[in-house]
C-alpha cells in the first residue's frame, strides 16, 4: 500500500454543504427546506494569501454557516491559520503580506476600499492559543477594554455588559467576588475563558478561535469545549484545531486544509465517516499528519 497521500488537483474545491450541515446536529431530523437554509454569516470566494512570495492560501472558497461551530484542520504549515486570520483581517499586520479575493460578511465585502479594518476586528473577534490577559489589569478591565477603547464610559453599562460577557463565557460564578484581582491571578483556563469573555463583550457577529485549548490541561479544555456549545447560540464560531478528536466534540461542519488548499468541507461526521478525497482519508487515519 502507498503511504503518501494522493497529489493534489490542480482545481480548487469549490465548498458548498447540504442541508444537513446548516443544523446544530446529524441527528435532529430531517434537513430543512432549501428555501428556509440561511445565508453563510461568512461567504469567502476564491481567497488566496501571500507571504512575499509564498502563496499560503490557494483560491480557497468557502461558505461558513451562521451560529455554528466550523472546525478547520489540517497538518502544520498547512494555510489553517493564515485562513482564519484573513477573516478578520489580522494577516495584514504582517509585514509583506497580501489577500486577493473576495470575503463577505452578512453581506458586507470586509475588504472594500472603505471599510476600516478595526471595524472589521470588531465584528470578528479572536481568541488566540496562548491566553493573553493584559496583565495589568483587572478582570473586570479586561473583559470590557474593548469597549472602553470605543469610546463608552456609561459605568452601568460596563457593569452589565462585564457580568453578561462572564457569563456567556462561563466564569462568573467563579470570579463575581474578584473582579478587582488581576487578571492574570486566574488559572490558564480561567484566563482563556476570560479572554473569551474579552472577544464577547463587543459582542461580534463572528468569534475566530486559533488552537483554542493547545496550552490547557483536559478538565479546562472541557470546559471551553462546552462553552463553544453554548456560545454558537449567539455567534457563528470558526476554530483551528490540531485535534481531530476536539472536532468531531464541538463542530458542526469541517474543513479539511492541505498545502495552502481546501481539500474537503462538509458536515463532520461526514467528513470523517465518509469523507469523499484520499487525502483527507489519508489524513484522519494518520498515514500523514
């Protein structure tokens, strides 16, 4: 048997889902009408990213579902997270770095001429690997210095909106008596659900997480895991992640990454109970990773 996975084709894939991958669940019934199935929150067409020279990206286009978890997964070095951060535009803060094509948002072209890219930060909020609360500051600080640096000073609306954030991230409970202690007096998983709180409280129509629970012993990564759950109530989530297994818990739909290209997109289970390109069998049966 061939150990190498299958060349490439030289034609992008073109990443649309069936029904099935525009509900929370496989096994909620039947998929909904055509006519009823949302328009993508994030619709990315024909994207391609560089580096100087390096073509990082290769014409990706790709639907992202609204309130859903969509995972992307792939080896390192593989576009995953070039891809993500194009979405809210912080590749451009690399020196040499480039984007053509086009990304929506709802509707709105994210890199029209006129739209300033702290905006789109805004609408878009990142939680990175490594938990970084600004250390500083206070917890309570740091879940609302976003909006702080946007200008609100309402100190009743700060109050409402910290208690709201810490609780859509999980932690209020845990840390209602200490919100003047630094933030960084907090576990590694409290602090990574509080710079969740953070990216919430400016409350964005979409929530990118880049290897969310890399750094995070089992039992927090748990708790993260659970939150992502519950946050895609209220946002559309996309996350990279190295762990296959932490997909098939928490996405809805699954994009499958190789050498700068989309290789596969659909449904979870599908994807990784039947996926439909040797590669990505290849690659979640570990012949290659």
């Amino acid at each position: 048997m061939n150990d190498q996975p299958a060349a490439l084709p030289e034609t992008s894939v073109k990443a649309t889902l069936p029904a099935s991958a525009y509900m929370n669940s496989p096994d909620r019934g039947a998929p909904p009408p055509a006519a009823s199935q949302p328009k993508p929150a994030i619709d990315a067409r024909n994207v391609n990213i560089f580096y100087g020279q390096k073509h990082a990206v290769i014409d990706v286009t790709l639907g992202i579902p609204t309130k859903s978890v969509t995972a992307i997964i792939g080896p390192s070095g593989c576009g995953k997270s070039t891809f993500l951060r194009c979405l809210n535009r912080l590749h451009e803060l690399i020196p040499g770095s480039r984007m053509n094509g086009t990304i929506l948002l709802n509707g709105d072209d994210l890199y029209a001429p006129t739209v300033d890219p702290t905006v789109v930060r805004r609408r878009v909020g990142m939680v990175f690997q490594k938990s970084n609360p600004f250390p500083t500051m206070s917890i309570a600080d740091n879940v609302t210095v976003g909006l702080r640096l946007n200008g609100v000073r309402d100190r009743a609306f700060l109050r409402e909106r910290t208690e709201d954030a810490l609780r859509k991230a999980a932690l209020w409970d845990e840390v209602k008596n200490d919100l003047g202690k630094p933030g960084i007096s907090l576990s590694g998983g409290q602090q990574q659900r509080l710079c969740i709180a953070r990216a919430v409280a400016v409350q964005p129509e979409v929530l990118l997480m880049d290897e969310p629970t890399s750094a995070l012993d089992p039992i927090a990564t748990v708790k993260v895991e659970e939150l992502m759950n519950e946050l895609k109530r209220n946002f559309t989530i996309v996350i990279v992640t190295h762990s296959m297994q932490q997909a098939t818990r928490v996405a809805d739909q699954t994009a499958f990454f190789y050498l700068g290209r989309l290789v596969e997109y659909a449904p979870t289970r599908e994807l990784f109970n039947n996926p439909k390109q040797k590669q990505t069998e290849a690659y979640i049966t570990g012949r290659f990773g």
